[in-house]
C-alpha cells in the first residue's frame, strides 16, 4: 500500500512540477503582442510587418516541435526544457536592446525554436508517468498551466505598461519568472518513474533510441487519422494566436487608438483559456465518454459563433465584449486538451514525442500563417474588429477537419465516431 501512495505522490509530483515549468513558459513569447503598438511605432513598420515578426516566431517553434518532438522520444525532457527556458531568456533580452526591424525578425525566429524545447518533451514525461485511463485529466491539467501561463503573461504586460514603461522592458522582466521555473524543474522533475525507483509503466515502449527518426516520422505521416487531426489543430491554433496577438492591440483601443483604461478586460481572454482547457479534460471524459472528437467539434463550432458575437459587439460595451472574450478563450483553447492524448492513442507509446512535435508544428505553421493575413486585414479595414469574422471561418474550418478525422479508419481499430 506504501507503494502504490509513493508512487501516487511521485505521479502528481512530476505533473506538478512539468505544470510549474510551463506556467511560465509563455512570458517569452506572449508578451510580444503587448509590445506590438509600441514597437510599430517606435521602427515605423505596419502591422502586416508586425505580423510577419509574430510569424517567424511562430515558424521558428513550429520547425523546432518537428525537430524537438522526436528528440524528447530519444534523450532526455529534463534536460531539453531548462535549455530552451534559458535560451529563450537570452533571446527575450537581445530583442530588447534592438532597435533593427531585420534584427528583431531574426531574434524572435530563433526565439520560437527556443520556446519549442518544452512542450513535446513536457508530454512525453507526463506520457511516462500516466496511464492511458486518466491521460484526460493529466494533459487537461498541463494544457491549463499553458492557458494560465498566458493570464500570467497578461497580467505582468497590463501592470508593466500602466507603470509607463517602454516596450523593452515588456522582453526583460517576465521571463525572469520563466528562469526560476526552468531551474526549480531540473531540480525535481525525472523522466520516467525508473529514475524515481518505480517500475515503468511501459518498460518496453518508453524510447525509441535504436529506431531512426526517418522511420518514426514516416509511420507518424502515414497515419491519416492522426495527419487529419493535426490539420483541425492548425486551424484551432491559428484561431488562438489571433486572438493572443491582436486581442491586446484591440484593447489598445486599435491600430489608431491611444487609450489603455479597458486593458483588464483583456485579461478574460486568457482566463477563459486556462480555464477552457482544464474544462474540456473533463468533458472529454465524462461528457463524451472519451470521445475526444466530439469534444473538439463542439468547442470550434461553439469558439466560431462566439468570434461573430465579438464582431457585432459594439466597441464600447466592454462588459459583454469581457464576457464574449472569456467564451471565446474557453472555446479556442480549451480543445487543445483533446488533442495531445490522440498520439498515444493513435501513434503508439514509443511515439508520443515525435506524434505531438509534428502536431504541434503543424499547429505554429498555420499559427505563422494567420498572422501576417490577419494584420493585412487591421492595415486594410483600418479596424482590429474585423479580424473577429476571419477568426470564426478558421474555428468552423478546424470543427470540420477533426469531423473528416473521426470518421477515418484507424489504422489498427475501428474508426470512433463523430456522431
């Protein structure tokens, strides 16, 4: 009995403190849409080149997820997540010191690859330390500590920016929290529960060390189910970097506006997120029966008619425009819970790593995609309302991939059923 408690206590330990890392992990990142009005102002660039810095982050994660995903599959997370905090901190600082657009550009690509050393390892230790039955709940949890990550991002940017400071300092204080995180995790966390003194749960499936990555990435791509499934994911991410880039700028008070007095209304959009995603752990599980499909279907459909809500809200009703930006926080991210158990699922234990590296890389692509697009429609329209109509038709284009995916054959089961 002693045993089963240890082990018990050591489970949530390592989800604990993989939870704690991440907490942080998006004040080096999310914190540039707080600085993007500023920054356009002080390089004299638009928006659309703002967007285009926003994508080479984006692309710079996405390549590092296809990279970084397999290697979590064959070295060691514990090392790999405190590298990539430590090398986007410094990344976080030199962007803060340049004043060149092409020297920003470049800083912030690399960034992205930084920042893309944690997630697929992060799953790939909480993979070896759960059981397939309660996956659910374990990346329902880790998926909300990112959603939280980003309250905390927004919250430290609003108090900063009401301080009056310039936009670099938005690049050097937060991450200093990411620092202590990254450290606080190498200190506790363990790969596998082998390293902790407990038998593995899958002794013969955790790495994939004697298999080259050609191999693993071909069988990964091979899966239509899983590649289907991605593409709902890229639709749902490019909604979610939409609204984390351009949200600030549209309580900013637009891309001609000055005041900063709704800025806390923005800090629903994150909450939402976080809350979203620890929400649709659950109701995988007990709603849809594990049935993650479904999940993921009705909280686009849903995100995609709260995104035309936001679009006839009047700009100055910043009530209901706080209220439809929690729904719409809870119903674009809180889907990402369902997504990340479908590698094991359909891929297999021995390739968790390299099944949510390219999930997530095609997730940053269509992410790095949208941005650009979306701030040519606010340079356009001369208004951040209108990237809101956008935002629905790319919500109800990720409902309708993760439909063909359900219906699909899985390649050694039967197909689950969207309906």
């Amino acid at each position: 009995m002693s045993g089963k408690t240890d082990f018990r206590r050591a489970q949530w330990t390592m989800l604990l403190v993989t939870m704690f890392c991440y907490l942080f992990f998006y004040t080096g990142r999310h914190n540039f849409g707080w600085a993007s009005k500023q920054m356009a102002e002080d390089l004299s660039i638009s928006y659309t080149m703002i967007g285009w810095i926003s994508a080479a982050m984006l692309i710079g994660y996405a390549l590092g997820q296809v990279i970084n995903g397999n290697l979590a599959d064959k070295f060691s997370p514990r090392i790999l997540i405190p590298l990539g905090a430590i090398l986007s901190v410094m990344a976080n600082f030199a962007i803060s010191f340049s004043t060149e657009y092409i020297t920003i550009l470049v800083i912030w690509a690399l960034n992205g690859y930084f920042q893309s050393m944690a997630w697929a390892p992060g799953s790939r230790i909480i993979s070896n330390w759960w059981a397939p039955n309660e996956r659910g709940k374990a990346f329902g949890l880790y998926t909300m500590a990112a959603g939280s990550s980003s309250v905390i991002t927004f919250l430290a940017s609003i108090l900063l920016l009401q301080s009056g400071v310039a936009w670099p300092y938005l690049f050097r204080v937060p991450v200093l929290l990411l620092l202590i995180a990254a450290i606080t995790f190498y200190i506790i966390a363990r790969n596998t529960p082998a390293e902790k003194g407990f038998p593995n749960l899958f002794p013969d499936k955790l790495y994939q060390r004697d298999m080259p990555s050609i191999k693993s990435y071909l069988l990964v791509l091979k899966n239509r189910k899983f590649v289907i499934a991605s593409l709902s994911l890229g639709f749902e991410s490019m909604a979610r970097y939409g609204l984390l880039i351009w949200v600030p700028l549209h309580f900013l008070g637009g891309s001609t506006g000055t005041g900063q007095e709704n800025l806390w209304g923005s800090i629903l959009l994150p909450v939402g997120m976080a809350i979203g995603a620890f929400s649709f752990g659950l109701i995988s599980d007990y709603v849809f029966k594990g049935n993650k499909y479904r999940s993921i279907f009705s909280g686009m459909l849903a995100a995609g008619f709260v995104m035309i809500a936001i679009f006839f809200t009047p700009p100055d009703n910043w009530a209901l425009g706080g209220i439809l930006m929690f729904l719409a926080g809870f119903f674009v991210y809180g889907p990402q819970a369902n997504f990340w158990p479908l590698s094991p699922e359909l891929l297999g234990e021995m390739h968790v790593g390299t099944g949510v590296g390219l999930m997530n890389a095609c997730a940053y692509l269509f992410a790095a995609l949208g941005e650009p697009i979306l701030g040519r429609i606010i340079d356009v329209t001369n208004s951040s309302n209108s990237v809101f109509i956008a935002l629905a038709v790319v919500c109800l284009l990720s409902a309708l991939m993760i439909s063909v995916s359900a219906f699909l054959r899985h390649p050694q089961s039967q197909s689950m059923n969207l309906m």
